[in-house]
C-alpha cells in the first residue's frame, strides 16, 4: 500500500482509513461502463470501484459542472485494497467531487443504504453498475437505493426550504376553525361499502359502474382523481388534499366536485380553497410536519393519527383515502384506478391532466420516477416508477396490518398488490353493494357531529402570536451569532436560542441543515428571517375567520 494513498484515504474517508489495514487485495476485473446517457445526472452512484479506470472514463462528464458527484459502491473491500496499491489511484482519491463508500452485503446493508441515501439527499440519480457486477443482486441494490433516496431528497428538500410549507401552514390556519374535526369521525361507516379511486388510465373502465352504484358505497379519492370522476358526473362523497405545490391547485382547477367535504393538512397548497366550497375537514395524519403536531397540541386534538400503519415510504393521497375509508369502519374497500403502471403508456385516465409523452419520461432521471418494467396482474409487460413501486408496497403492508377489514384491487390494469387481491369490479359490486344508503345525508350528518374545539380561533391567534414573538427574538439572537465578534455575547446568544418557545418547532434539526459550515449562523439567521417573512398572512386571518365565518 502506497502511504500517500493511505494517507489520503484517511483524510478523505477516515471509516475506511481505519479499517483499510485489516483489508486483503483482491485483483479486479479491468473493465469500464458500457455507453450510458448521464444528460441531466447530478449524483452518479457506480456499484464496483474495479482498478478505477471507470473515473478516467468519467472524468469528463464529472467536471463539467462542479456540482455533479460520482459516488463508488463497494461491498468487497479487497477491491479498495488492491486500489491502494496502484500508482495513478492519487488522482481519484483527491479529487473533492468523487466519494467511496463501503457498505455490508448482510442484514446490516439496508440500513447502510439509507445512510447513504440521506448523505447525498440529491433529486436527479442514476445508479450503474461495472459489467461483471450488474447482476440480480444489484438491480436490488439499485431499487432499494432510489427508494432510499426519494425519501431522503423529499425530507430534505422540506427541511431546506421548510419556510414554504410554513407558508402554507399560516394561511391555511384560518381554516381550522370552521372545519369539521375529520379525526371525531373514527368508526362512524361501520360495515358500509367503500372505494378508494385513482386517476390511472383502468379508472375509465369503473366509470359506468359508480354511476350505476354511486348511493350504495362510499366513494372517495384525492388530487387528480375528484378531476377523473367529477368530469364524468360521479361527486364523490369525500374527497382529500394533502400536496403542498402549485400542481395541486392546478388539478382543483380541473374538478368539478364543488360541494364535496375536503379532507385535508395543513401543508397543502391554500389556493385549492379557491377552487370549492366544502364543508372542509381537518385531519390529523401526522404528515404536516412539527408545526401541525404544535397546533394540535395546543387545540387539545388528541385523537389517533390517520394512517399509522402506512410505512414512512410513502404517504399518497391515495395511500391516506385508504387509511381514512379504514378508519371510518369500512368494510369491503375497493381500489379502482390504481394502476401504479403507464397502463397502454397513459399514466392519467381522461378529465385529469395533458398527458406526458411517453419517450419524455424515459429521460426522467429523478430517482422517483426512474422507470421499471414489471408485470400486470395479466403477466404482460407494463412499466411504472420508483414511487409507484413503493406506494404498492405501502397499501400492502397497510392491508395486511388490518386483516379484519376486506381489502379487494378492481384495476384492471397495473401492478396490483401483495396482500390486496383482485376481483372484477362488477362482481364485487353486486355482492356487498346490494341496498341503497342514502349516503350524502348520512356523511353531512356525521360531519356535523364532529366541530372543532370550542375558541378554537382565540387559541390559534394567541399561540400564533406567542410563536411570532419567540421568532422574533430567535431572530436578533442570530444576529448577535452572525455578526457579533464578541465570543461572550456569542455564548450566551446561543443558550438563548436554545431556550425558545419556537425552536424545537421550527428548528429542530438546524444542526443537521447547517453543520459545522463556517457560515453556518448567517445560513441560520436568513432562515428564520424567511420564516418571519410568512407570517404576513397569517394568525390575523384566524381571528378574522372567527368573526366572519363565511368570509374569506
């Protein structure tokens, strides 16, 4: 082993200079990457670090924008050894833009993968592997990698920008007041028939059916799919927001489903207000983040979160309608549209949204919409993405923890699910959907049992006043420990941060965004500066709602 190398490699990577005396080469196959298209790749993960004449061949696109990171994958570290031991290896171990990371081929390798994942939280990914290594085992690897980092980005991007989920938080709090408390409603469907709908292109083929059975099940759906069915004269009789980007409202703008109850969170994008007129209820599902936790915390709403059974992989509108027809007592539910599949290479049934071209997606290189071919519930070929393949996972692993509820896929298309079978939605309906159930009446009757807390305008302007204050000073502390020079006033600027009101609120896991950056407290102070920028809209709107309950 050169020491420089050995030097570097614990300079760049103490773990593996650490381990790297315990190491025995092993010589690898001397290959490189076939042809692979890296337009738009800002991280590329390779799986084999070989005698590291791939960096050579990839040097070019790497250094083309100081940005993109090539990250090697080995789980053999002979491999790392026998690199050690060359003499051009220097360049590739000091080169700022390339990292090495060594994870276990055993149980432990999950949770080195998540690792990772969080390590480089980048949204545009591509995984490749050396030729001798792209076996079974790693389009495994791979899978599971770009699940991982989903995750990781959408957490990270949240957090990084998390003033603009506040924002919508803020304004959405003048809502709270005068909606109905989703959470009051636990069980009051007992046995009813429901059917959670998607906007996949089978949802079509159903559409004739809920027409004919519209008074005999509950029909409920997010998103796209009020657009899908509404277009189609089939009001649903809930229907739930919970994304908080402008592509939300443009999906509301499309929905003619004007009067129907609107779950939703508090993150969601305010403009889809606009778009209908309720009656609106407010749910606890757990996926709003710190913020929503305080103001349920501080409203005495302590009732079971929606949807604690799904796994952290994915929480869906769809996922979250599945979770909520459960909670009410449901009993069959019904899937119908959920193809989680370019079924006939449409991704939308029509009345949604203008469709992708196709060939457009196959340049996708977001890690959650890399493509995957599986197979339908026919065994034909049909492709779907990373996320689609994790939200099945989810609705499977959500069916299988409540085997006392009768879960039953009706898409005819798609992937279908694990512990979710099929059956024809015909079929089906004629067997449990048998009476008619005057459903409307009966959902606005339930609705109307369960308000919100008394006052519950009062406390949220109060809370929110309280929570404005505490930035405020969190403001002039980070001031003090961006700009001040004084290492007193700076120490004492620091345990008096930690010490407010809205600091394990707004930012619990500064440590983490921010780091040991030298800049880390001017980062920190202009981000609490744009979270002071979204109150503008705020608590006073709440107060206003109280007043002037029909007003806007």
């Amino acid at each position: 082993m050169y020491s420089e190398h050995a030097g570097l490699l614990m300079e760049r990577f103490p773990r593996l200079g650490l381990l790297a005396g315990t190491w025995e080469a092993l010589e690898p196959v001397y290959e490189v990457l076939g042809e692979v298209a890296l337009q738009g790749v800002e991280l590329l993960y390779v799986y084999g670090i070989g005698d590291g004449r791939v960096y050579e061949q990839l040097s070019a696109w790497l250094h083309e924008e100081k940005k993109r990171q090539l990250v090697f994958l080995e789980d053999e570290p002979g491999y790392l050894a026998f690199l050690l031991e060359q003499e051009g290896t220097k360049k590739l171990l000091s080169d700022e833009q390339v990292f090495i990371e060594l994870f276990s081929s055993g149980r432990l390798r999950a949770k080195e993968l998540t690792a990772i994942a969080e390590k480089f939280p980048i949204r545009k990914v591509e995984v490749l592997a050396l030729p001798s290594r792209s076996t079974r085992r790693f389009r495994s690897l791979r899978l599971t990698l770009l699940r991982k980092t989903t995750l990781a980005h959408g957490i990270h991007l949240d957090r990084l920008h998390g003033y603009q989920p506040f924002q919508n938080f803020v304004q959405n709090l003048k809502h709270l007041p005068r909606s109905f408390y989703a959470n009051g409603m636990k069980g009051t469907f007992p046995k009813v028939p429901a059917i959670v709908c998607g906007a996949g292109p089978s949802l079509q083929a159903a559409i004739p059916l809920l027409r004919k059975y519209q008074d005999q099940l509950l029909i409920m759906g997010g998103g796209s799919t009020l657009a899908a069915l509404s277009s189609q004269g089939i009001i649903p009789h809930f229907g739930m927001a919970i994304d908080p980007n402008i592509e939300e409202y443009l999906r509301f703008q499309n929905s003619f489903a004007f009067e129907t109850p609107l779950l939703y969170s508090t993150r969601v994008f305010p403009q889809i207000f606009q778009t209908c007129n309720g009656p609106f209820g407010y749910m606890r599902t757990g996926i709003g983040g710190m913020m929503e936790l305080w103001i349920e915390e501080v409203l005495g709403l302590k009732e079971r979160l929606l949807g604690d059974h799904l796994t952290g992989e994915t929480m869906s509108v769809t996922a979250i309608c599945l979770a909520w027809a459960q909670f009410l007592g449901a009993d069959p539910i019904f899937l119908s549209g959920v193809d989680l599949a370019y079924t006939d290479q449409k991704r939308y049934s029509p009345g949604v949204a203008e469709e992708v071209p196709f060939a457009q997606l196959q340049t996708e290189k977001g890690a959650s919409d890399h493509l995957y071919k599986r197979k339908d519930r026919l065994g034909r070929p049909v492709y779907t993405a990373v996320r689609w393949v994790m939200e099945s996972n989810c609705l499977s692993h959500f069916a299988k923890k409540h085997p006392k509820t009768t879960f039953i896929n009706t898409s005819e298309g798609g992937i279908g699910f694990k512990h979710i079978p099929y059956q024809p939605l015909e079929e089906v309906l004629a067997r449990y959907c048998t009476q008619k159930l005057d459903l409307e009446q009966r959902v606005h009757e339930k609705i109307f049992a369960s308000p919100m807390p008394a006052h519950a305008a009062e406390t949220i302007h109060s809370k929110m006043e309280e929570l404005k204050q505490s930035l405020d000073r969190i403001i002039g502390h980070l001031e003090i420990l961006a700009k001040d020079t004084s290492e007193g006033r700076r120490a004492l600027a620091e345990l008096d941060l930690l010490e407010e009101m809205a600091y394990p609120y707004l930012f619990y896991d500064a440590q983490k965004l921010f780091g040991d950056k030298e800049e880390k407290w001017e980062l920190f102070y202009n981000q609490a500066r744009r979270y002071r920028l979204m109150f503008e809209k705020g608590p006073a709107f709440a107060a206003k709602a109280a007043n002037n309950p029909k007003e806007e």
